[in-house]
C-alpha cells in the first residue's frame, strides 16, 4: 500500500467464451469491479462505473451452481456460494493437503465462509457440486434434522422428569424417615409410603389448637380503670383550683379587716381607716380630708364580718385541700392496679401471640402432611405411567431409510468419481497401489494403499490422496458430469520426501489430458518449488517465475 499506492489486482476470466475482468485495488478496499472487457489494460482504461458489479462471484454462480443455489445448507447463501467451492478449488497451502474437506485455514484471515463451516457443510457442497445429492435425499435430510431436534427436546425433557421424579421420591423418604428400599404399597414386614405419609397426615390433624387467653375482659377492665382514674384526677383538680381561690379570696378579705396599716417599703405605718393619711400627720395638723367624723362601730363590724368570711373561706379550703388527698390517695390506689392490668395485658399478649404460634405450626403440619400424602400418591401413579425414554420414533426410521435410499442412488455419481479416481492413480502412482472412494454414514472417505511397498511415506500418500481426489473432480467438470468449472489450484502439492519422479510424473498425467483435447477445456495451475518436467518449462506453461534474490525477480519486481 505504501510502495505501491496506486497499484492493481486483475484478472481476465474467460466463461463460456466471454471475457471478464476482474479488478481490486492493491491499497485500501472499495474501488474493486467486475466489467466485461477484451483485456486487462481495456478495463483499467474504462475505470469503474456506477451500476458495475463489485465481484465476479454472481456471474459464476449463475453460469455453474444455478441449480445449486437452492439446495444448499441453511448456513450457505446463494451469494457464498462459490466463496465455499473455490475454497476447495483453491485450497490454502497453510492446510498442507491433510484432508478433502480441510480448504481454507484460519491463520490466512481471508473472511471465506469455509473457514467457519463445518464438516456436514462442506459435503454437502461437495456432493451437491459432483452431483452426489438428490433433492429427495436433501429433503429426508432436513425432515431427519427436525426429528433428531424433537427426540432430542423428548430425551431432555423425559431425562429432566426422571431427575424431578426422584429427587421427589428422595424428599418424600426424607420426610417421613424411611430408607431407600421402602416403595409405594405396604408389605408384609413394613408400612409403605402410602400409608405413612396418610399415618403422618391423621397424626398431624389430631393435634389440639390452643386457647388463646379472654383478652377482651381485661381491656374492658383497663377502659374501665382509665375512666375511673381520669374522673378522680378531674375532680382532684377541681378541689385544688376551688382551695386556691378560697385562699386567695380570704387572704383579701383580711387585707380589707386590717385597714390600720399599709405596707410600703420602708415599713409599717399606721394611717387612717376612713382618709388612709398617716395618724401622726392628723394628730400633728388635724385632718383636712374628712368633714364627718369617723363611725368606728360601723367600721369595726365591717372589719369582723370580713375576718369572719377570711376564716369561713379559709375554713372551706382546707376542707377542700383535705378532700383532695384523699382524692389523691385514691389515685395512688388505682395507679397500682393499672400497672397490674398492664402486666397483665402483656401476658395475655403474649399468650396470644404463643397460641397463634403454635396454631399456625399446627396448620403448617396439616398442610405439609396432606401434600405430602398427595405428593406421594402422584408419584405412584407416575411410577404406573411411566414411559420408557425415547429412544427413536417410526418416522426417524423411515427418514433415515429414505436417506440410506440416497445414499445408494449417490454411488453412481461416487462411482464415477472412483473411477475417474483409480485411472488417475494407476497412471500417475506405481503399480500394486489400491484405491478406492466410499460415502457412507461417516462422510466420504478416499483411500489408496501399496500393497506391501515402501515407495511412498504416508505423509506423502496422503496428500497424493488429495491431489489425485480433486483432480478427479476437475475431470468430471471437463466432462460435464459436475456442477463446477473446470479450473484447480494447487498451492505445493509436494511433501518434502516426495520422490521427484512420482512429483513429475502428476505434471506429465495432465499433460496428456491436455494432448488428447483439440483445445483444451480447462485450468490447472501450480505453484511449486521444484522444476516440472523439462519439457514444460517454456513459457507457454511456465507463466511465473519467482526468486528470492536479487529484488528484480520478487514478486513486484522490488524490494517491498
């Protein structure tokens, strides 16, 4: 991106005799499309247009998997489509050739969908693209899909009652004391749950529910003492404000009967009666005040009439202070029982509050002991019905039959694929090699062992295996009998002991393939470390050489 910043990918894609090209931006993504065009250098004249594709992925999608489109796994959409099979197509080197089904490796970070589908997945395709799946076989499949989903809901669920049942049944023991041998009905030397838990229910009804205490009695008797006590305190403070008052009013009474004398601060002075003028003053000058002389007996009865109301007052306050102690007294009286009441509204309270106590664990035990019986008789009624875990239904069978149907159909396209396979094996690999494709229940599975030689390692005859598996493939394309372009990648299909011989000699097969076509129908190329055969080094099959050193011969003609 830095050296190169305006630099390209393009490609030209010849499909069904029409040119396309293909080109992506080597920097930052989204200037890439895909336009009909004669070369390379027409379409980067051109440049991109509103309204062109951005991938060449829908026109090959709707050349070769059309009728693949609609039938592939949920997880695939029709536009992922060739994203899966060029991954097979074109596998990763990363993947070493280790299995047909390994194509894309995660540490290539190419975001192809293969790298996050599964096994059943990528068959699926495979044999969609070698024709291998029917539709009849694609439907049984799905409907066996669902099966599996509602027996597997079944088994969990009947497995989850099976747990509720005995952890039930194992509270149920718990609860009434008993071991794990003792069932359902009775025997002879032994009560059954049954009749326990209704033992334990009769035992729990017959128990006595208490007397709470005649609470209201005694706070009828409070209410009766509050009222009493509120009357006496009533009335011991009217006996207090009515002695008040007589006081007061016979202390002024007696200021009214001594009119001889006035207090002042200075001290007591005689005055008076009639002027209140000082009587040392009158004797000294004579009054000047009064013209009529002073009634001294009419005085003097007034002043005993007055002191006599003083004492009558004074004599019926102390009645009514005396009346108030023993109000008083009365009071201290009630005091003490209102204490008593309060105690013994408390006990009551409390003996209330035990008896609901006791009732409430008295019902609580009724209660327990009747679920419990009931508890048990539902347990036995479910040891009665119980069903045997599922273990597959009628329609799993015959969907799985119907599958075992296809299965048997697919091995005439298997059949051809192990063809095409063993020819490419027994001209490419030594004498007294066997080989052989098997789809059964487990996948589809290649195989090839030397009887009793050591030519090739294991490694190496496991990655043949792949070589020679997709080239298989690719001639079932040329001959139209698969749902795939006739085009193959192989990224260093040589395992380092690989003899060099046998490596050459996959170059040499295709070449005859090549030979016995009057224009050749498809693709093939390989990136390899090791020299093909001299005879196909020109540059009509050599189209890219590489090197290391010096920078001219990189990949950019520099170094990056």
């Amino acid at each position: 991106m830095t050296r190169l910043p305006d630099g390209l990918f393009a490609a030209e894609i010849l499909i069904d005799g029409v040119c396309w090209v293909a080109i992506r931006p080597l920097g930052l993504p989204g200037g890439e499309f895909v336009v009909q065009a004669d070369t390379i250098e027409d379409a980067i004249r051109r440049g991109r247009r509103d309204g062109d594709q951005g991938a060449i992925d829908p026109v090959i999608v709707g050349s070769f998997f059309s009728s693949l489109a609609g039938a592939t796994p949920p997880e695939i959409s029709r536009e992922q489509v060739w994203d899966v099979l060029r991954a097979w197509l074109t596998r990763d080197q990363e993947c070493r050739l280790a299995d047909i089904l390994a194509w894309r490796s995660s540490q290539t970070q190419t975001r192809s969908r293969a790298q996050v589908l599964g096994e059943t997945a990528k068959l699926t395709m495979v044999r969609l693209a070698l024709r291998a799946l029917d539709a009849e076989e694609r439907a049984a499949a799905a409907r066996e899909r669902e099966l599996v989903a509602t027996v597997e809901d079944e088994r969990r669920r009947h497995a989850y009652q099976q747990q509720r049942y005995a952890e039930s049944l194992n509270a149920v023991r718990q609860a009434l004391g008993v071991s794990d041998e003792v069932g359902f009905e009775d025997t002879i030397d032994q009560k059954g749950l049954v009749s326990l838990a209704e033992a334990a229910l009769a035992e729990a009804m017959r128990a006595t529910v208490p007397k709470p205490p005649d609470v209201g009695a005694i706070f009828a008797r409070q209410k009766a003492l509050n009222a009493e006590r509120e009357m006496l305190t009533t009335k011991q403070q009217q006996l207090d404000n009515d002695a008040r008052f007589k006081r007061g009013e016979a202390e002024r009474y007696r200021s009214e009967a001594n009119p001889g004398e006035i207090d002042i601060t200075q001290g007591r002075i005689r005055v008076c009666p009639v002027c209140r003028v000082s009587i040392d003053e009158i004797k000294a000058n004579g009054c000047g005040i009064s013209l009529e002389p002073c009634d001294l007996a009419a005085l003097k009865s007034a002043i005993a009439d007055k002191q006599k109301k003083a004492a009558d007052l004074d004599a019926e306050a102390g009645g009514a202070e005396q009346e108030s102690k023993l109000v008083g007294a009365q009071i201290q009286q009630l005091e003490a029982k209102r204490l008593a009441l309060e105690t013994e509204v408390k006990t009551a309270d409390d003996a209330v509050r035990a008896a609901q106590a006791v009732t409430e664990e008295i019902q609580d035990g009724i209660y327990l002991a009747r679920r419990m019986f009931d508890d048990v008789r539902a347990l036995r009624e479910s040891a009665k019905n119980e069903k045997p875990a599922p273990c597959g239904t009628t329609a799993l069978d015959a969907v799985r039959a119907q599958l075992k149907a296809g299965k048997a159909r697919a091995q005439v396209a298997i059949r051809i694929l192990e063809e095409r396979y063993q020819g490419i094996i027994a001209a490419w690999l030594p004498e007294g090699i066997t080989s052989a494709i098997k789809l059964d229940g487990h996948g589809l599975k290649v195989d090839a062992e030397f009887a009793g030689r050591g030519e090739v390692s294991t490694a190496a005859l496991d990655s043949l295996k792949i070589v020679a598996f997709d080239l298989a493939a690719l001639h079932m394309a040329i001959e139209e009998q698969a749902d795939l372009p006739a085009f193959l990648i192989h990224d260093s299909p040589r395992e380092a002991d690989l003899d060099g011989q046998l490596y050459a000699g996959l170059f040499e097969l295709v070449h005859r393939w090549e030979e016995a076509a009057a224009t050749p129908c498809f693709q093939y190329i390989v990136t390899t470390t090791t020299a093909p055969p001299p005879e196909l080094q020109d540059e009509r099959y050599v189209r890219l050489q590489m090197s290391s050193t010096p920078a001219e011969v990189r990949l950019f003609a520099m170094d990056i």
